[in-house]
C-alpha cells in the first residue's frame, strides 16, 4: 500500500525534475501508481472512502432503544449503571468485557443526541480590581509538629490578575478564621482591590448560631475595607476558580517543598509559618511584573485593622463555668454570678471583666468540649472533697499522667482518705509548682516511696534538685552474630 510520505517524495522528485519512471523508482512505487497520484493531486489518505460500515454485529443492536430512551430522561445515568442493568434483565447475553462497547455508544450519543454540556467562559481579569479566596484542608500532606499529627486548614487569598496569594493557618472555617485570613492577607499586600469573592461560605455559616449575624458581621468587615461582595452560585465552585486552581498547585508546591527538606516535621508552629512564608515568597517572586501593575490600582488600607475576634456576653455559673459556642471553659471563681464578655479569637478565648482581661484561654475545637483549669476551683474543691469521684469534668482535674498515677496509687494505699489526698496535691501544685509537684510524683514513683501530700511537699519546698528520668541507652546490635547465626543453620543443614 501507497503512503502518504511516498507520494510527497513522489512529488518533490518531479517538481526537481525527474521523469516519472525515475521518480516512481524513487519513491519505491509503479510508474501507473504515480501518474495516478500525478494525476489526481492527492495523497492516499484522502482517497480513501469513508468508513461508515459494521465489521461485526452491534450487542446492544436490540437493547439501544430501551438505552436511548433511559439516556433521555436521565441524561446523567453512567454506561456503568446501565450495564449492570442489563446483566441483570438479560442474564448471560451480555459478557463484562462489553462495557467499553457500551461506554462508547454512550459516549458518542452524548456528543450527538445528549444535553448541550456545561461551558466555562475565559475571564478577562482586571489588574487591581478583584480578589477571591476559601479554606482548603492540608490533612493530605502529613504534616507534624513535634511529632504530633498537626491538623489544620488554610485560609488561601489569591489576586485573580497577578496570582499574587497569602497563606493562614487556622483550625476551622469560623469568621474568625476568615476575619484573620483576610486581615493578615490585605495587610501583607499593603492595599485593597475592589472586589473579594468567596464560595457560599456554607461551612463558616454552620459554625455560627446565628446565621445573620454572620452576615452582618462579613459585610462589616468588607465596609472597613471598602471592598464589594461577590458570591458563587450554590454548587458552582468554578466561579471560584482561580483560587481553586491555586489550591491544588500551592498544596502540590508545598509537598514537593516538604519532599526536598526531607521531613515534614516541625519543631513548633513558628517553624512551620516560616516555611510557609518562605515558600510563598518563592511563588509571588515570579509574579512581580504583573504585581506591580496592581499595586499601583489598589486602594489604600485603613487607618487600623478591625479585631479579628467575636464577642458574646457570658454568665458564669455556681460552677465556675461559662458556655461559649457550645463549649464548656472555667473561670476563676471570684466571677461566679457575673456577666463577663467573652472575645473569642482564632486560636485562644479571652474573659473580660470590668473593661480588665481577666484570662486568656486556649480555643477548644469543634463542639460539646469541656476544659476545666483545677486553678480555678481548687480552693473549694479541697473544702468539698467529696465531689471529686464524681465530678462531671473530673479527668480535666489530671494536669498530667503522673498526677493520675499519684491518685490511682493513693486508691490503692488507702481508698477512704484517697480523694482528700489528692486534692491536697492538686492543691499544692496550684499554691506552688505544676512542674515541681510533677516532678515529685515522678521521683516517688521511681524510688517506690509512699505518695503523699506531705512527701511530695517535702520534696518541693526543700528545693533540692530531683534526679532527671533516667535516660535508656540502647545498643546498636552488631548485624554480624545474625550472619554468624544464618551460616551455623546453613552448615546445620547439610
């Protein structure tokens, strides 16, 4: 058979010159083939008819009709779907290795007969005029912080012109989170765009009792900045698109980082910020033509930054506790009976009282959590010792493992007077040293000493220095007795 690449040689030998024998002898073809594609003026693919006949009988001649029909009323129906529906209706005409048959009817009655799919419109984007950004969860990566598995989010803000993004590690897609991302994003750029649009923020939106509030409180912040809302469709995550593209190739830029340093642990959380800051820089260092061009249309920022907290009133119980969100944090007990205002960033909780921040706690994540500080109640707790064994948020009242072990060891010694005695620990360690007290335990557990209150504050207030855990030395094994081992066997063998 005649190939394209021979007629073209064909031509070009006659074109140069030569006669038609000595042109086809060239091109290793008949002198009647070649005046025919002389002739002709064309190459043999174009010659040849169109293939528009069967090599074999259609399997799902019969059945398609019944298939169109479904197609149309559910155009969203799988080839996959509508096989293993006719296995079942047909058992034994239809074998598994006809799938691709299917798929590819299917697929071409889309293209032809189908619904018009979905199309995506190429934006034009305008230097300094919009911003988007969204939550992207990183629990893929791996990442650790001291050994222990660090899940988190990202607040993500890209400039849809310059592609110029920011980065804030958060812990859940609450206002404050957003609040912080978008603060520390602006305040990084140094001024404003036009514009910020999010998805339906639905998840932000569920983390709130109040769901105007939250709306309330998004449009203020966005009135601060002077910046105009936008919002994708429900179910439309493409109008999101740039930072959604930007997810994947951030989240992909930090794995191949984290790959080159060759561990993705950390040894604190500051540690990890400045990785992030590092890599970003890296980013936005090849994006600095067209950053320069936004920053010269950009709105200047505000005279201050708004707080990125929420503020709820709070009554503190006859237990010492209020309720924030659902959770549950003590309080110092001279507050108990009164109303308190409670700023809840990020990452911590803070009391306020009397225009005076009174305390400043650690932010629980998700709902129905309890965190109990024994400093707090302890000076009841030792008057009421009976409470204790069935406190509702007794095992917050454990500061550490050892301070379990100590209790457990003084159930064991003498249950009756147990509780009373622990609670003199506990108090010992909020009078003088959390560590020290810890410390203690540690050195009577070792020693198997009795644990008692008096002991240990004897061993705290004598300010003698406790012996360190004692450090374990293992040996390295000398693989070469495992070899001296397998050759005895092998000899044994024979």
């Amino acid at each position: 058979m005649v190939t394209d690449q021979q007629v073209r040689r064909l031509m070009m030998l006659l074109q140069q010159g030569l006669t038609k024998q000595a042109a086809a002898d060239k091109a290793a073809m008949a002198v009647n083939t070649a005046r025919k594609y002389r002739r002709s003026g064309k190459l043999p693919s174009e010659c040849r008819p169109e293939h528009t006949w069967r090599t074999r009988d259609d399997p799902f001649g019969e059945a398609w009709e019944g298939i169109r029909e479904r197609l149309q009323a559910e155009p969203r129906l799988q080839a996959r779907t509508i096989f293993d529906m006719l296995q079942r209706e047909h058992p034994g005409r239809f074998a598994d290795g006809q799938l691709r048959t299917l798929q590819r009817r299917v697929r071409q009655w889309r293209c032809l007969s189908g619904p018009p799919a979905e199309v995506f419109f190429a934006q034009v984007h305008r230097p300094g005029v919009l911003c988007e950004s969204d939550f992207t969860h990183t629990g893929k990566l791996g990442i650790t912080v001291g050994g222990a598995r660090f899940d988190h989010l990202l607040y993500h803000f890209v400039l849809t012109y310059s592609n110029w993004e920011h980065c804030t590690v958060c812990f859940s897609e609450s206002f404050e989170s957003l609040s912080a991302g978008l603060q520390n994003a602006l305040w990084q750029l140094g001024g404003v765009p036009g514009e910020h649009r999010t998805d339906r923020l639905s998840s932000a939106v569920a983390n709130t009792r109040n769901p105007e509030d939250f709306t309330r409180r998004y449009q203020g912040l966005l009135d601060h900045y002077r910046m105009a809302a936008q919002k994708t469709q429900a179910g439309h995550a493409n109008e999101n698109g740039d930072v959604e593209q930007r997810h994947r190739r951030f989240k992909e830029a930090l794995d191949q980082a984290l790959m080159l340093r060759g561990s993705r642990d950390f040894t604190d959380r500051s540690a990890y910020g400045a990785f992030l800051e590092e890599l970003l820089g890296r980013l936005n260092a090849g994006r600095t033509a067209r950053f320069a061009e936004e920053l010269k249309l950009l709105r200047p920022l505000p005279d201050r930054r708004l707080d990125d907290c929420t503020r709820l009133a709070a009554l503190v119980d006859s237990g010492s506790l209020i309720r924030v969100d659902s959770n549950v944090y003590s309080v110092s007990s001279r507050l108990i009976g009164q109303r308190v205002e409670v700023r809840q960033y990020t990452e911590h909780v803070e009391v306020w009282y009397a225009g005076r921040k009174v305390e400043r706690l650690e932010r629980l994540r998700g709902r129905r959590k309890h965190r109990v500080d024994y400093r707090h109640i302890i000076d009841w707790l030792v008057r009421k010792p009976g409470a204790f064994a069935n406190y509702r948020y007794r095992d917050d009242l454990f500061p550490t493992s050892r301070f379990r072990m100590a209790c457990d060891a003084l159930h064991e010694a003498g249950p009756a007077r147990a509780d009373r005695e622990y609670l003199r620990i506990l108090e010992l360690a909020a009078r003088e040293s959390e560590s020290g007290v810890d410390d203690a335990i540690r050195h009577l557990l070792s020693t198997g000493e009795a644990i008692t209150a008096d002991a240990i504050k004897g061993l705290v207030l004598s300010g003698r220095d406790i012996p360190p855990p004692t450090e374990v030395e293992v040996q390295v094994p000398d693989l070469a007795l495992y070899d001296e081992l397998l050759s005895a066997a092998v000899e044994a063998s024979r």
